[in-house]
C-alpha cells in the first residue's frame, strides 16, 4: 500500500481563523482552498453568464424564436450529462414561452453527436432552430447537413473542439478558443443552464418579461447537481456551487418529480441526498436507459411532473440498471480473463486495448471504468458498431491525456481511427476493425511515451491522521453533507489500529471492531479476507452506519496492511 498524504499548506490557518472548523480547515486547504470566499457556495458567487463567448448571440437567437413562435428541437446525448441538459433546455425554455421539442439519437443507430442522419431524423419535426446539448462541437457534417435544410443551429458543448469548429452554427462551449469564462469544466447541463440564465436576461431586458419577473431558474438545480456529478467533471468552485444548490434543493422537498422517483426506486432517501447518490445511485439509472435502450427513456422521466408517471419510468430505469449489471458483470470477467492471459500485467502493458466480438457497446465505458482501476492502465474497450467499425470507449489515469493520446495515434496511422473525441479522462472513439491489432499497438506505444513507470503505480490518498477525539458523528455529518468529487475528492485518513475483533458478513466483507489509545470504534473493510493481522495500518473514511432508527460511527476501510 503506497499511502502519500497530502499537505493542508499555510491557508490551513486562514481557514481556521474564518471559523471552519480544524480539521475541515486542512482538508480544504489541501484542496486548494486559499480564502474563505471560495467556500461560498451561494448562487451569488457564480461568475456572471457574460463570460461566455456567443452566450449574447445564443440569447438573441433564442428570442427570436420565441418571439416569432418557431419550432426548437434540442439534440441530446445518451448519457445522464445529456440526459439532465435536455431536460433543462426543455423545462427552462417552455418555461420562457418556447416551443420546443427534443430527440436523442439511439447510440446503436446513429453513434455521437449531431450527425446527417440525426438532422435528417430531426427535420421531420420541422424546426426553425437547433440545440445540441452535451454535444455538437465536432458536429462539422452535421451543422453543414442543417444548413442547408436552412436550419440553424446552436450548440451548447463542454467537450474539446478538434481544429476546426461547425460552421455557420452559434457556439456557447468554454473550452473553444477565446473563451473567457471563469470555469473550464462546468458540464453540459451547466452550459444549458447558463444559456437560459442569458436568455431570460435578453427577454427582461427586451421588455418580454418583467424586469425581475420570470420563470425560476433556481428549480433546475437539481438536475443541474445530477448531471454535474454523474459526468464526473472536475468539482472547481462554480460546480461545487451548482451541486450544493442542487443538493439543497433535493433535501428540502424541492425535487423534480422524476429525479424524486428515481431516488426512491434505487431506495435512497432523497431528503439525506449527497453526492454519492447522485453518482452511485440516481446517475447509473438514469444512464442505463441510454446503455441499453433508449435514453428518451430517462428524459421522459426528468420531464414528468406527475408523481405517478415518474414512478413507472423510474421503475423500468431501475430494472434496466439490474439488467445492465449482469451484462457488465460478464463482460467484465471476460475482460479479465483476457488481461490474465497477457501474463503478468506490470512486466509487458502500459496500457490496456481490449475487445470481443459479444460485448454490448453500450456497456463498454463502465468495464473500462473497472480496468482502469483495477490495474491503473489507460484503457480502452471496442464492441462492435454499425456498418462493420469498432466503437470503443476508454477511461485514463493521471497524467495521461485520453483524447489526446487518440488524436496522436490518429495522425501517426491515417485511416486507422474514424471518428474521435472526449476529454482527458474519458474518450470515445471508432476505428478500422481490422486494424485493431495495429491501433492497439500504436496506443501502448505512445502510452510508453506519456506516461513515467512511477505512474502506473496506484497510490492512496491520505489527508493524515485524526486526532484522539476527531472521529466523531459530527464530523462524519460534515464530510458527507459537502460536496467532493473530481479534483476535489473525498476525505481519506490513515492509522494505526488494534483489531479487536473480526468476523466476515456478507458477500466476503470483513467487520472489524478496531481501538486506538482509549477509542474504539465499528469498522468495514468491503471484499476483504480474514483473518487480518491483530494490528492494522489502514487508510479509512469515517461514516454514519444508520440501522434500525440509530446512527453510529464506522469506518470504511479502502486498504490495510499489518502495522
């Protein structure tokens, strides 16, 4: 067990005499929180929409729309990222007086994005205008294919534009060139959500709506918080704003009556929401439907305003995520049959290229998710697409730009890979199916290149360890109720302990009772074997078990070695 802890730094201090309590204080301080303004997760601190580059010509656009009453089609992704954007753009914009409609293109039919086919597909809806969402920025054919139907187009993206842009399509995405705007990695439900933000500006200020009259914007956030977390974007201080509200929302009845259901179907209780929820619970169903059917599906879910038809949605998402684990459960032992067969993984790969003919495409991220890490490789999992070509989807490690490492491999074999895109995480792309062998190759080739041997070691976390007297309920209330995830992960500890006792309970997991000093307290340790040696380094995290109407302190143990 490689356990580096981090360093809370001078801001620690700061913190404290701000009133945060000590060990919140080094925690955020290691997270590069130098001032108590950057945990100010009010709606007052969000940067201003004007930020954007197009949001004004976005806002004008839309407008016009709604003025002279034209047909808006919004174009969303299959996943829960798309899935929360549309039902945004969707709410907000009927909200505001639109007509407006929506399709999601079937990832079996038609693959990514804004294609010719799905302008096809969406014309038979007549639409005057356009709106990708969480997609659309390498939607180049796509946006010249609706031009010349005389469609415009708006896109709304968060993902990395490739070297050249659609044209002549309106372009709200902060990551295009000469954007401004204060975060890079709001998802696409929040650049939705920053458009209807401009857009009801453009209508206060034109005299469409009262000067401070208008829909509120604010009863969005739960599906902002959702898609957000479930796109597993860097957590900086705008998103960390735009999830706390969220979350707010949720625990104060506030819900949408389909992110409501979709709670009580994964028997999460949604008035205790947390992030957690939102990305191990509520995010995996609402994805299902896009994984293995049909992702309006899930929209039609985050649309229903009645309690009755957002259970019975709900529902089938629930019994379409069970289905989804049994399809993962098998393709990932094949997986792993595959990567045994290599021989010892640490002696010959940098990075893992795998496929079988059977697996389901729609699957394919999740296994990468689970290669990743398990043996802390760039990796990437192809099934068979449409019209003959491999679609793959991979999942990377620090230091590894996934996207970029594609694009490099690209340029090196012409005509190997298709179709590409993603971020530095997470990446999608096609290739040349009888070039698999050679792609795979290409790819570990410049993984060798990218990436330092001391980088395919898995290392843990630490934020060190709690003093006597830290470990209390209160202090789990606090780490559970905040916001953490990407670039902003939850709290780890590590420490020495005494077991006390140990037995195993349920499906391999150990249940330890530990002491430290004079303290004792329950432990978990998840698909561990016993017995464990009488004393235990162990990195944890402090949790309420809540059982039988009572809430006491345990903690989950990540690893643990002898002391």
């Amino acid at each position: 067990m490689n356990v580096v802890r981090r360093t809370p730094g001078a801001a620690a201090a700061t913190l404290e005499s701000a009133g945060v309590p000590p060990v919140l204080a080094r925690l955020y301080a290691s997270r590069g929180i130098v001032s108590p303004a950057l945990l100010d997760l009010a709606l007052r601190a969000l940067p201003d929409f004007t930020g954007l580059l197009g949001i004004d010509r976005a806002a004008e656009r839309l407008a016009c729309a709604i003025a002279r009453a034209e047909r808006i089609v919004i174009v969303a992704d299959y996943d829960a990222d798309g899935a929360t954007a549309c039902a945004v753009g969707v709410r907000g914009l009927r909200a505001l007086g639109a007509d407006v409609d929506f399709l999601v293109p079937n990832r079996f039919e038609f693959g990514y994005g804004l294609t010719p086919e799905i302008v096809a597909v969406a014309a038979q809806k007549r639409p005057a205008l356009l709106i990708t969402v969480d997609n659309g920025i390498a939607s180049l054919d796509g946006v010249a294919a609706a031009a010349a139907l005389g469609i415009d187009v708006l896109v709304t993206d968060h993902h990395l534009p490739g070297a050249a842009l659609p044209i002549p399509a309106i372009i709200v995405n902060p990551n295009q060139p000469g954007c401004t705007f204060a975060s890079k990695n709001i998802a696409g439900v929040g650049v939705m959500f920053y458009v209807l933000c401009a857009l009801r500006a453009r209508l206060r200020a034109s005299g469409a709506l009262p000067a401070r009259g208008g829909p509120s914007l604010a009863a969005l956030l739960d599906l902002v918080a959702l898609g957000t977390i479930a796109d597993v974007v860097p957590l900086d201080h705008v998103n960390r704003i735009l999830v706390r509200q969220g979350l707010d929302r949720m625990r104060a009845g506030n819900a949408s009556a389909g992110v409501a259901a979709v709670f009580d179907a994964a028997g999460r209780d949604i008035r205790d929401a947390c992030v957690g929820d939102l990305g191990y619970a509520v995010g995996p169903r609402l994805n299902a439907a896009g994984r293995l059917a049909d992702m309006s599906l899930g929209i039609r879910c985050l649309l229903a305003d009645d309690a009755g038809e957002a259970r019975a949605l709900a529902t089938e998402l629930d019994r379409l995520n069970r289905e989804r684990r049994d399809v993962e459960a098998s393709m990932q032992e094949d997986a792993e049959a595959l990567v045994a067969a290599m021989g010892p993984i640490a002696d010959h790969a940098w990075s893992l290229c795998l496929h079988q003919p059977q697996w389901h495409q729609g699957v394919i991220g999740i296994v990468a998710s689970r290669l990743k890490d398990r043996y802390h490789r760039p990796t990437l999992i192809f099934a068979q697409g449409q019209n003959g070509e491999l679609r793959g989807s991979g999942r990377s490690i620090d230091g590894f730009h996934l996207r970029d490492a594609i694009d490099l491999v690209a340029k090196r074999a012409p005509g190997t890979v298709l179709r590409f895109g993603g971020h530095a995480f997470a990446a999608g792309l096609s290739i040349v199916p009888e070039a698999f062998a050679a792609f795979a190759a290409a790819f570990e080739t410049v993984a060798r290149e990218l990436l330092e041997s001391s980088g395919l070691q898995r290392q843990l976390d630490s934020d060190g360890e709690l003093a006597p007297g830290e470990i209390t309920p209160e202090l789990c209330v606090a780490l559970r109720d905040d916001v953490w995830g990407r670039s902003f992960p939850p709290p780890a500890f590590d420490g020495v302990f005494d077991v006390l006792a140990q037995r195993s309970v349920g499906a391999g997991h150990a249940k330890l009772e530990l002491g430290r000093g004079g303290e004792r307290c329950e432990a978990i340790a998840f698909r561990q074997p016993l017995p464990l040696p009488p004393r235990i380094r162990a990195v944890y995290r402090p949790e309420l078990n809540r059982w039988n109407g009572s809430a006491r302190v345990q903690l989950v143990i990540l690893d643990c070695h002898a002391a």
